[in-house]
C-alpha cells in the first residue's frame, strides 16, 4: 500500500501554496510513509480545518505550526559586540577556545557567557563554555553526548580490602561494566523510564527505544569510564555526615549513549535549516523555544538526560550488589546539559557544555585524570560564571597529537607510579593527555570549595 501523497494532492484540499506543503510532505515520507492515502488525506483536512487542535501533537504538530504561524527561516547575522562574559584561568587556555566562545557571545541570542578553567576546542561551544541564551536552544551548545555526567557512589568499606583483593575488584569492573559501540549486559534490566510518554508520543525517540534498552547500564568509548578508587573527606562540615577519612567510592562517567547521539543529530540538522548562519557558526545554530522542533527537542534533551543518570544508577547497582554493599553517598551532576534558570532577573537557557553547574550549595565531582585526582565540590553561586565550575582537568592535546607524542610504555608507566591498574583505555586517553586537575581547581577558587577528593585505583574504559 505505497503512499503516493504529493503536493498537489494537499493543495486539491485547499492547503495554501506555502511551506506547510513542504513540511507535511517531510512529516508523512518520514513517519507515515506504510499508511493507506486516503486516511492521510482525512487527518490532513482535520489539520487543515481546526489547526490550532493539532499544535504540540507528534506529527501533525509541525504542519499545524506551518499554517499558524510558520517558522521565520531568515539568514542570521553575528552581532558586532559581545554579551558580558568571564574566563577563568586565562592563560591556560588555548586561542581557539577563546575565539569560539566570542563567536557565540555575538550571537542575537545571546545574553551572557563564561569560560571554564579547563576549556578547550570543540563544535559550536567550546569544551568548557557557558552560555545564557534567550528563549532559544542550541542543540550544539549542549553537544553529541547528552546528558553526560559524573556519579560517585560511598561505601562503608574498609581501604584494605581495595589492596588485599585488587583481583576480585577487577573482576567486578571487566563483568559488570561495558563500553563502546558493541558491548551490552547479557542480562537487561527494565527501568521506569521506557515508559516515559516521550518514548511513545515523539516519532523519532519512539524508533530509538530499543537500542536505549539494550544500551541501558553501560558506557560510551573516549574518555568515558568507571573506576574503583578512594574518597578522602577532608571537610568536616559535609552534606553526608561523613566523618573526616578514607572509604572506598565508585566513579562513573558518561552520557546518553545511541539515543542522546541520535537526538542531537537530528535536532542540529532542524536547527541549521531554521536557523542559517554565517558558515563560521552554523554549529551554533539554534531552535526557538516557541516553535513546534524547539519544544520537542526541550522533552527529548530532558529525557536523554534523565536516561543518562538511569545508565549510571544500573551501572552503581549492579556495582554495590557485586561488593555485597549500600552506597552510604551518591553525588552526581550532567555537564553537557541545558537548564531553565535566571540570569539578572530574567529566564534564560543555559547551555553547559563541559561544564560543572555550582550553584550554591550545589554538590557535584570533577574528576582529574586516571591518575590524578577527583574533586567533590560545593557550588559558591558565582553569577559572574553563570553558576558553573569546570567538568574535568580538560584536554591538552588532542587525540590525534597524544598518538603521535606518547608510546604505551609512557602511559604504563605514569600507571604504575601512581599504583593504578588500567583496564582498556588507549593511548589517545593517556593521563598526560590532560591538563593539571590542580591548576584548574586554583582557578576555580571563587566557584566552587572543595569538600574532598577520589584517587583513582582500578580503571576501565573502552579498550
């Protein structure tokens, strides 16, 4: 039963001649395409007589927009000043960085900006960059990996046993942790959130269920990981009631896997077509939040999101159920996120790409590299760096220059004399691929305070 809809078919009901042809003959080839023509055409005259009845639905939601009050695709240009903006360990930054960021801070959208201590080059926003946008998402700003994030989990248990039984605990890391394109847990867990409406009301997260559920609990390839180490609180007044000492932590990192990747490809790709820039840009093309695609992305982001944080709580479950133990702490935080919140008043979207939010008395970790350490932090509500902290030590040589600069032999060794045990993990992601975590932490004094730390012992990651 070929759907052989056309154009002229949609005029013959009395569609006027504009762009919510195109637009409906897009939505029917991409979702509707098995469905007999004659029942299209009945749901198009619904669409086309009462509009206003369709707007926010799945399908016909974009076609109801057309005829409403279609999307403005003009050609935008930059400003020729930037918004306020702060950078944070300056001269640790690489140009390149810089310059996306004020790029972006020319952007009509744009009401304010911020530059982490550990910022390097990226798509669109820099690794590292914060950006306070009115009423508009950047599908780049927030980057592939939706959602990705940091989680690390407390236990009462006592150091020894990280040294006396380091075979167990790989053991635990090479069984019950997987990563990259191919691994998946034989055993597959359900959890609440496939039954999220998004799953069922949006068509292109609704294609992308199956491959969330087989990918659920595990992590990405890059720099994604999951270790064993310890976590030294070193601040007597904490959030956990922890006294002030060693214990043994798990800490995870990574994101929204194939359905976060599918999300921001697709919404880049709806994004540059409404939203044509100067070719220097185009990453940073955005979505109005009032349009039909901007809405939807907003859900779908949210749920990649909330998708990544149920990844890492299956990971840490089938972690503490292997060490025969219950997490005393958890303490997470996304880093390539946007959020709802209020800059001088007014609401705007903040985009977080790489970047911490520290929002006072925020809790969050940032973590060093596999043989430097991690920090727990306390956000000090810095409005001048819209309320954010670096997520990481940051790059200093890219994955391509750590190939051509470092051997095995020089990762090995970096290992051993900080005593940590590598389970995968290449040489694009050596510890000296990464800038000082101290440094950046020094820059960083008037965002965050530091409650404690977690040293690395027993890595894995995509190897």
């Amino acid at each position: 039963m070929g759907n052989k809809l056309k154009g002229k078919d949609l005029i013959k009901l009395g569609f006027p001649k504009n762009n919510s042809i195109n637009i409906a003959l897009g939505q029917i080839s991409r979702y509707r395409k098995r469905e007999k023509k004659e029942r299209i055409l009945e749901e198009a005259k619904e669409v086309l007589l009462s509009p206003e009845k369709f707007q926010g639905n799945a399908i016909w939601g974009k076609v109801a927009e057309g005829l409403v009050k279609p999307v403005e695709v003009k050609m935008h240009q930059l400003r020729n000043t930037r918004v306020p903006f702060s950078i944070y360990g300056e001269n640790e930054i690489d140009e390149q960085a810089k310059f996306q960021l004020y790029d972006a801070l020319k952007l009509p959208i744009a009401v304010q900006g911020a530059l982490m201590p550990d910022a390097h080059y990226g798509y669109g926003l820099p690794i590292g960059g914060v950006l306070a946008t009115d009423n508009a998402v950047i599908p780049y700003g927030v980057g592939v990996d939706i959602g990705c994030r940091m989680c690390l989990t407390v236990y009462p248990i006592p150091l020894s046993f990280l040294k006396g039984k380091v075979h167990q605990y790989e053991n635990i890391l090479k069984n019950h942790t997987k990563f990259g394109m191919r691994e998946t847990h034989d055993k597959k867990q359900d959890h609440e959130i496939f039954y999220r409406d998004e799953f069922n009301e949006i068509p292109l997260i609704k294609r992308l269920k199956d491959k969330a559920f087989k990918q659920l609990g595990t992590s990405g390839g890059g720099n994604h990981f999951v270790e064993f180490g310890t976590v030294s609180i070193t601040e007597e007044n904490n959030e956990f009631d922890l006294k002030i000492g060693e214990y043994i932590g798990v800490l995870s990192h990574s994101g929204s896997r194939g359905l976060g990747a599918n999300i921001a490809k697709h919404y880049t790709y709806l994004a540059t077509k409404q939203c044509p820039l100067p070719k220097n840009v185009q990453h940073l093309a955005w979505l109005d939040l009032d349009t039909h695609d901007g809405q939807e992305y907003w859900l779908a982001m949210n749920l990649a999101g909330d998708y990544a944080k149920a990844c890492h709580d299956n990971i840490h479950d089938r972690i503490a159920k292997e060490l025969g133990a219950k997490p005393i702490v958890k303490i997470e935080n996304h880093h390539n996120f946007a959020w709802k919140e209020t800059i001088k008043g007014k609401e705007c979207i903040v985009h977080r790409k790489g970047a911490t939010p520290a929002q006072k008395g925020a809790l969050g970790i940032i973590p060093g590299s596999m043989t430097a350490p991690g920090f727990i932090v306390r956000g000090l509500g810095n409005t001048e760096s819209l309320q954010s902290a670096s997520h990481g030590a940051g790059r200093k040589h890219s994955r391509k220059k750590c190939k051509e600069k470092f051997t095995k032999s020089d990762v090995t060794h970096q290992l051993n004399m900080n005593n940590v045990t590598l389970i995968g993990g290449g040489i694009d992601e050596a510890p000296m691929a990464y800038k000082d975590i101290k440094k950046v932490m020094a820059n960083q004094q008037e965002l965050v305070e530091v409650l404690g730390t977690f040293r690395p012992k027993i890595v894995r990651m995509n190897s």
